[in-house]
C-alpha cells in the first residue's frame, strides 16, 4: 500500500477537526455499537490476521492467536462490557469545609487525537489504542509503522469497513509523513516507540502543549532470589524472551541471578530452549524472525561484537542473515560496555549478570534508566518487597512474566525514560478523556462568606473555619 500522501494527510485532519464536536457528543449506545462491530470484524478476519502476521514476522498462527488477536479481543469486551459505567459523572464526595457543593468528575473526549504505533506488534497495539480513543470519543488519525505492510493491510481493511475517515483515519508513511503529522495540532498524542524518537515526538506536542501519552522502553530485568524453582521460572522467562522473537517492549532484557546458581542455570536453559523449540529453532514452526534487515544488522552485531569481548554462549548463537533468523540466544560474561548491555536489546539475546548479594543486582539495575517493567522470582514474601521498594519501574511482575498487561484492573505504561501515562482498559479510556472537574454549588455561594469589606467578622469566620478541618 502506498504511504498516504501529504495533501490527503490536511484533507482528513480538515475533514476530522470539523466532525470532532459530533463524535464528541456520541452516547455511549454509539461507541458501544462501534467497538462491538470492531470486535466482530476482527473475530472474522482471524486468518488474513495469521497470514498477515507470518508475513511481515514468519508468526506462527498460535502466536498470532495469543499475543495479536486475544490480546485485541480481551480489550474490547473490557471496554464495551464497563464503557456506560466509566462516561457517567462520578462523585469525590464531599467536604466540610464546601458543606453545600456537590463535587464530581466529568469525562469529555479530549478532541482530536494523533497515535503512532511501533511494528513489533503491528495489530495488537494500534487496534488496542484506537478502542480506546473511540471509546473516550475521540476523532482519531492512526499512524501505522511501515515496516508491517501486510499487517496495515489488514488493519485498513477492517476499519474503512467500520469508520468515516472523518472519525478514524489510517495513515501510512514514514519519516516524512509522520513529520508533518506532528507538526500539527492534535489534543491528545499518544506514540509507542523508543525512548530516543519519544522525546522528538514530546518536543512536537510541547509546541501546541498537547497532552501525550509515551509508551516507550528500556532494560527491564528479571531478577532471581536463591530460594526458587530454577526450572519453572528459567520457563517463564525463555516463553517472557523469545515469543515474538524477544521483540517486545516488556520482554525480560537481560537476567540478574544467585552466582552460586550459575551451573543449574545455564545448564537448565540449554535444556528447556531445546524443549521448547528442538535442537534446530530454525526449523521450529513456533519461532519468530526480526522483523528486517536493519534491526537483524543491528541484533547480529551487537552479538559478533558481545563474543569479541569475551562473552561466552549459554545457549544458541546461530544466526541466518537470509532469513533474518537469530536463535533463541543466552549468554553470560557480556561486557558491561556492549550494546546488549547499555542499549535495550529488543531481539532474541538474553544476557545472564551474576551476583553474590542482592544488593549489587539492585544496584546494577538502578545505575541503568528506569525500566518499563521488573520480573521478581522468589517465593520469600520479604524479597520480592525489598526488590519494589528499592527499584522503580512501569510495573512489575512476580513469578512469572508480561502476564501484567493482560490484567484488566492494571495500568499499562512506563516511568519517566521507559513512558509517561498510562494506557489499557479504564486507564486507556482515562487517557483520552480529560477528566473535568465540576463544583456544583447549591443555595448559598461560598464566595459571600468572604465578601468585602473584610471585617473582624471575616477573620474569626476564618479562624472558625480552619479550626474545625
């Protein structure tokens, strides 16, 4: 599909400013309809999504299933199923010192909203954030990757059925069209990437102070207490690091583990990789490929250069540059000046860092920028709480991995270098609604308490006021 070109890219940002006040205004009756019709569109396009998907990735069919398809579907029955409960204007209750104002919160769709998605997950992510933008009441321009061709394809395909392109638009292009789009005006902006075009894409949004929300990355770590089933959690990791080929934005980067356990560890790993993909993962019909040539150059060189450091191969290390084919890779002893170490590794390399105390791996793991997620395995209550309390993170998962984004009570996002706001769910509808403030005075104003001339009268009201709060 050709990129949309720039004169189309004003005509549907006319187009949509103009209609922004009718979407607005929709019941949650019409939102609910859209969404469901959504849904049933992509329940019915399951296998062009499979293809697609083994396209753009070689993603195997169950993959798809579980991590693109699943993924969408659980979002939208969350929506639609709370989506009357979450318009409607909620009491904070009240106050004495504002005796007679009722106080609540009003949600309004924020206007008009611009979002970027990534290519690692091509379907799930732009399909989860558009619900959430319709859901809130949005008009919406949604920028697709074009590193997913097959992929957009699909995705264009199902929501020209569904919207007016005065409500939702999807955009095509690369640097140059996803340029003019931020140099325009939008209400909300909501872009996941890397931490090093988020910031281009927050400076864009500060010129018009629109609001943002940055699903971004970094090293999130995997940290093991002594006191674990090596074999389960080694498990959770290797399905945490290498679905999708390690190219997950809250997949486990790198690992931190006892020394003492370092034998059992690798030793482990070597067996359940073999289990999960056979002595050949080239072959295996589960396994992913990196997505193309400049990330697989990227991946691929980090990895030569890791080895010509000293660092030594626990498991895989083969590569296919015809098939942009890494292995399921572990490796140990890697410098701490390598790309794998200093740089999100987004592929399918797992580097292991031994400690002896757990206070070095907190420390290893604070001297690096905030995560967007921490992996804790331990069974002992006490360690898994030193670990939060001593680290910051976007969120974090105990004894077992990436699970925490499905939660639907939990917030998905990051912290500072790893994101800025928050998305999935209620918390997805929240980001896209402004949440308006609304004091309802009832008879007398407060104001005529205070009216002038201020007198003695008022001071001691005043005095009287602040003594009873």
């Amino acid at each position: 599909m050709a990129n949309t070109s720039i004169s189309d890219i004003d005509n549907l940002y006319s187009v949509q400013a103009k209609h922004r006040e009718t979407v607005k205004h929709s019941t949650a009756q019409q939102r609910t309809k859209w969404l469901e019709e959504l849904l049933k569109a992509v329940l019915s396009n399951e296998d062009a999504i499979q293809k697609a998907l083994y396209l753009d990735f070689h993603k195997s069919a169950m993959e798809t299933a579980i991590t693109e398809v699943f993924a969408v579907e659980h979002e939208l029955k969350q929506i639609i199923k709370h989506l009357t409960k979450w318009m409607k204007d909620k009491s904070v209750g009240r106050s004495l010192l504002f005796p007679n104002v009722s106080a609540y919160l009003h949600y309004e769709a924020k206007g008009q909203v611009l979002i970027i998605t990534p290519w690692n997950y091509p379907f799930q992510l732009p399909m989860v954030h558009l619900a959430a933008a319709i859901a809130a009441g949005n008009v919406t321009m949604l920028k697709l990757s074009e590193f997913a061709p097959n992929t957009n394809q699909v995705v264009r395909t199902i929501i020209e059925k569904i919207f007016k392109p005065e409500h939702v638009a999807v955009i095509e292009g690369e640097v140059t069209e996803t340029t003019h789009l931020l140099n325009k005006r939008f209400d909300h902006i909501h872009f996941t990437g890397s931490p090093a075009v988020g910031k281009i894409v927050m400076q864009a949004a500060s010129l018009h102070l629109a609001d943002i929300t940055l699903e971004l990355g970094g090293k999130s770590p995997a940290i093991f207490d002594r006191n674990i089933s090596l074999r389960k959690a080694i498990k959770n990791v290797i399905w945490a690091k290498f679905v999708n080929a390690g190219q997950t934005c809250i997949a486990p980067d790198y690992l931190l583990a006892p020394r003492q356990l370092k034998s059992e560890i690798e030793q482990l790993f070597k067996q359940e990789l073999e289990h999960a993909f056979g002595e050949n993962p080239q072959h295996s019909p589960d396994y992913a490929r990196i997505i193309n040539e400049k990330q697989y150059k990227r991946l691929s060189s980090a990895l030569s250069d890791a080895k010509s450091l000293g660092a030594q191969v626990v498991a895989g290390g083969s590569l296919d540059e015809r098939e942009r084919y890494i292995a399921p890779t572990v490796l140990s002893n890697v410098a701490t000046s390598n790309p794998l170490m200093t740089d999100e590794i987004f592929g399918p390399i797992l580097p292991i860092i031994y400690y002896n105390q757990i206070a070095e791996a907190i420390s290893f793991v604070n001297q690096k920028e905030k995560p967007l997620a921490l992996y804790v395995f331990s069974q002992d209550n006490k360690f898994c709480k030193h670990v939060i309390r001593q680290t910051s993170a976007g969120s974090t998962c105990i004894n077992d991995a990436m699970i925490q984004i499905l939660h639907p009570n939990l917030p998905f996002g990051g912290v500072n270098n790893s994101g800025i706001g928050q998305s999935t769910g209620w918390y997805g509808f929240k980001s896209f609604s402004h949440e308006r403030a609304v004091a309802d005075v009832k008879l007398i104003p407060m104001s005529k308490m205070f009216w002038f001339p201020y007198t003695e009268k008022t001071y001691k009201l005043l005095k009287w006021i602040k003594r009873i709060l």
